[in-house]
C-alpha cells in the first residue's frame, strides 16, 4: 500500500480519509504544514465537500499476521476476517445526530456521488505522518432504487403480494385447528348424553280379592314415579 522503503519502529496508525471529486481533489493534502494528520469531521467538510475529512483509523497489521489463503478460504472465518481487515466506509449513522458519540464520524455517503479516497500512515510516537498513498480514482456511489419501480414480473412478488401470501398460507392451520376442536367437542357432548341418568315411571298394580259378600269391586291404586320399597294398596269396600 504504501512506497516507504524505510524500517519501521513503533506503533503506527492508518487513517483513512475521503473527500468528493472536484477538479482539484487529486493535489489536495491531508496533513498540516507541520506534517501531522488532519483530524476534520464530515460536519466540518460538509461530508468531504470543501476538503478532505477522517472517515477511519485503524493500527497497523504486520504481514506476517495476515491471514494464510487457507485461512481465507474457510467458510467458518468469513466474519472474522471481514471484521479484522475489512474497512467500510459510510457504516455509521448515528454520529450526525448522537451529541454523545465518541471516536470519528463515519456517516452515510451521499448517492450518486463520486468520491476519492487516500490511506495515510501515521507514527504514533510522533504524531507526524510517515506516509501516505495517493487520491484513488474516483469511484461512484449508486442510487437507491425505489421498491415502487422494481421490477416484480416474471417470477419476482411485490411486498404487498408476499404479505398476501403469507396471510392466505396461515388460514389452512387456523381451520385445523377450529376442525379439531369441533370434534373435541363432540366426543365432550356425547360423554354428557351418556351420563345422565333416566328415570322411568314404574306403575306398581296389586290386585285385592273380592271379599264375599261384596259387589263392588276393589280399585288398586296407581304410584307412578320412583320404585318405593313396598307397594301401597287403598282399597274401597261396600258394605251390605
């Protein structure tokens, strides 16, 4: 990365910087007359407009610390390695609004918009800049698209057909549910029926024999309802 022959001693840093393509953005410099860094924000370049802002720091990795291309390799050490070596400019919102934030603003870049970028490294003993690459080429940003304008046919589903979908592929398991209850039910109802105990009337009839000399007959009388434990006989004789 950078053209330094020299041996370095000490701790160094690497600050990124980043500014909006202009006609004179290629010669612009980012370290002071007395050759230290500059440390502006993005709210004071107006998001790199009017010059060159830090957009991040990090140290300095040895080479013999980077990882083997079987390392790389590895599906299992994807995240890890991105996270260590991986610098992402733009990643950070909450600086533009935060009062509290610590550390460099890293916002959001502006889309549709060109942007330079310059690797700068820095001893951290002396705070002076011990070298620095030269401005990239200008490189791009897209522009969002709206969700309104993707294109969904053929093959492709809107967000509103996707929420239609998801409602219509719930209702078969809300009506299985509901087909299981009503049968639960059903088996409760007949458990019911069954339990309740009927009462049937029992009519008890005795007959009384005439007794001689009578001409009347005798009338037995009728219990109807629950069996007692003996019958009732009343009986009605006439006499001569």
């Amino acid at each position: 990365m950078f053209d330094s022959s020299e041996p370095l001693s000490g701790t160094y840093n690497v600050y990124l910087y980043a500014m909006i393509d202009s006609a004179s953005s290629r010669n612009v410099s980012v370290q002071s007359n007395a050759g230290t860094p500059l440390s502006t924000t993005s709210q004071q370049t107006q998001g790199g407009r009017s010059g060159p802002y830090r957009a991040a720091a990090f140290d300095l990795t040895p080479c013999g610390d980077l990882p083997s291309l079987d390392a790389v390799g590895d599906v299992t050490r994807t995240s890890e390695i991105l996270n260590a070596y991986l610098v992402r400019v733009g990643d950070n919102g909450t600086c533009l609004w935060d009062p509290n934030f610590q550390g460099l603003c890293n916002p959001p870049l502006l889309a549709a918009t060109e942007y330079r970028f310059k690797y700068v490294l820095v001893n951290m003993s002396t705070g002076l800049v011990q070298d620095e690459t030269l401005w990239s080429d200008p490189i791009r940003t897209n522009r969002p698209i709206p969700y309104s304008v993707i294109d969904t046919w053929p093959g492709r589903r809107s967000g509103g057909m996707i929420v239609i979908t998801s409602i219509l592929g719930s209702l078969p398991f809300f009506l299985l549910v509901g087909f299981a209850g009503a049968i639960v039910l059903s088996f409760v109802d007949v458990g019911s029926s069954d339990g309740e105990t009927t009462h049937d009337s029992q009519i008890t009839q005795e007959a009384v024999p005439k007794t001689l000399g009578t001409s009347e007959p005798s009338y037995a009388s009728v219990n109807r309802g629950p069996p007692l434990d003996r019958a009732e006989v009343f009986t009605s004789k006439l006499q001569d």
